[in-house]
C-alpha cells in the first residue's frame, strides 16, 4: 500500500497540492489500521517509517509535509503504551488535520469567489481545485464570467481546469502558454494557485506563473493567489530554501535528440511584489502575512520539517 501511494504521487496520479496532502494522510492511517503488529515501540517506528516516505516522495509539497508533521507532533505527545492507543492518536491526529484542511479550503474558496469581478476575465493557470471551485462558485452565484486557461507544459494540467470549468458551465478558452502575452490585454484579473509560500512572501507555483506574473505586472492586471495557510513553509523562516522538484526529460521530449539536454524543472518562484494579494481562510492578504495565518493554526515540531528537507537534499 505504501509503496504504491509514492508511486501515485511521483507520477502525478495525484493532482494539487491540497489532493496530495489529503492522499498522504489518508495512506498512513490506511496502513495504520491495517498493521498486525502487538508491538507498541514497533509499530510506531513503523508509522514514523511510512510518514518519512510519504513526505519525501516529490520535493515541492510542503502540505503534504506540515500535514504528516502536524500527526507526527501529536503521536510524539500522545501515549504509547499500546498499540491500540497510538491507533486512536493516529486516526484522530489524522481526522483533526483533515477537518482543517477542509475547513480552510471552503474558507478559501469562498474569499476567492468573491474576489472575481463581474463581467470579468480570468486567466488561470495549471490546474488547482481552489481556483476551479472558486470560479465554478462565481458562476453559480450569478457572476458571469470569462476564463482563459493556459495548457500548461508539458504535462498539459490547464486541460484538466478548462475541463472542469466548461463542465460547470463556465465559458472557457484554452490558449498556449506563449500566447500569454496576447491575451493579457483582455484580462482583468490573474489567479492561480500555489504549492509554497514562502516567508517572504514569494509564491512557489507551476513553471510559467512568474512569467505570467511579469506580463500581469507590465499590462497592471492585479494577481491573486488562492491558497491556504497549510501551504506556507516554515522552514523557509529559518533560512532553509525550498527544492524546486526537476522533473522526467521525457516529458518534454519523448525521443533524445543526440547532443540535445533537456530541463524541466516543475516549478518557479514569483516574488511576492509580483502579487497583489493571498486569497486565504482569513481573507485576502499580503504575501508575507500567509506565515502568520498559519501559525495561528498549526502546532507542528520542526524537526520533522527538518528531517524531511535533509532526506530531501540528500536524494
């Protein structure tokens, strides 16, 4: 089970940082209940195991890891006399974070909503369920809007959002990524997900954000980023750099061409000048704030955090 859970997130089976974070608590409890073991010590070091491996399985997912950090915080602290008893922690650790998770989502999807203007043009970018929902959300509420989908390279995620929206009845336009440029003129408002946020504000998301960022600023079309607080990465407050995850040269050219290297990186980093606003549980705010959100939510020891970046770095 634990092995094919990896699998599924390393080969993007998984789409969105929100689903990933879910996936992984849910692997983990599975494989908790499932477990024979009488062994307290033992089955504990198990779940600890299984936890590492999850949360190192791409780089870029910071849910994923402050999810599984916040469960390994609270079995730290729990009684572990019994196996039983770390079966009750692990599932109600499990169960509080993913009430979290959902609550902060409908939050955020609800303050993004109401962010898109009406008679208004959206351009989205790669594919992240917040800005489905929350524009899906502005249709059903009357709002008639446009959006403008980019494809998104090489794995083509911008198909999945321009599907997801023309289902719900939005009026939708896929375009290239390159033709961003052209279109930016008839745009009103730029939103897109993230993966990370950092410290300062900047805002890790799919390769060509930045770029759109830059354009959006050149034509002063204002960008929002919708995202929960559970996205932020508090090791980038003490000076630890997130990894850019790189991803397969197969994805961008199938068949080598003798003498030619390919790079794909997954992601980029658009400062947080680039941003006009975070959409979030607690409303819209600064870049910089979306660190503050999160520790008015999160109770998570860092050494996890940490534990995962040097088996990260070490890879």
């Amino acid at each position: 089970m634990a092995l094919s859970s990896i699998k599924q997130i390393r080969e993007l089976k998984i789409q969105g940082a929100s689903n990933v974070a879910l996936f992984v608590l849910d692997s983990l409890l599975k494989e908790g209940r499932r477990s024979k073991s009488k062994d307290p010590k033992k089955f504990y070091e198990r779940i600890l195991e299984l936890a590492f491996r999850l949360a190192v399985a791409r780089p870029t997912e910071p849910a994923a890891r402050n999810a599984l950090a916040f469960v390994l915080t609270r079995l730290e602290q729990a009684d572990k006399s019994s196996v039983a008893s770390i079966k009750r922690e692990l599932s109600a650790s499990v169960g509080e974070m993913k009430r979290l998770i959902d609550e902060i989502q409908r939050k955020t999807i609800e303050v993004a909503s109401n962010r898109i203007p009406e008679n208004g043009t959206i351009l989205t970018h790669c594919h992240s369920s917040t800005v489905v929902k929350a524009i899906s959300l502005a249709h059903r509420r009357g709002k008639k809007v446009e959006v403008i989908c980019t494809e998104t390279r090489p794995r083509y995620q911008g198909r999945i959002t321009a599907k997801e929206l023309a289902s719900a009845g939005v009026s939708t336009t896929l375009i290239v990524d390159s033709a961003v440029r052209k279109f930016m003129k008839e745009v009103d408002l730029v939103l897109v997900g993230a993966d990370v946020v950092c410290s300062n504000g900047a805002v890790i998301n799919k390769i060509g954000t930045s770029m759109i960022a830059a354009i959006a600023k050149e034509h002063r079309v204002p960008l929002v980023v919708a995202c929960g607080s559970y996205k932020f990465d508090p090791l980038t407050e003490v000076g630890y750099l997130e990894m850019i995850e790189e991803r397969s040269p197969r994805e961008v050219l199938p068949f080598p061409i003798k003498g030619v290297k390919v790079k794909n990186p997954a992601f980029d980093v658009t400062p947080a000048d680039y941003v006009d606003a975070i959409a979030c549980e607690e409303g819209l705010v600064p870049p910089i704030e979306l660190r503050n959100v999160f520790k008015k939510k999160f109770e998570i020891n860092m050494k996890f955090l940490e534990e995962f970046h040097k088996i990260l770095k070490s890879k």
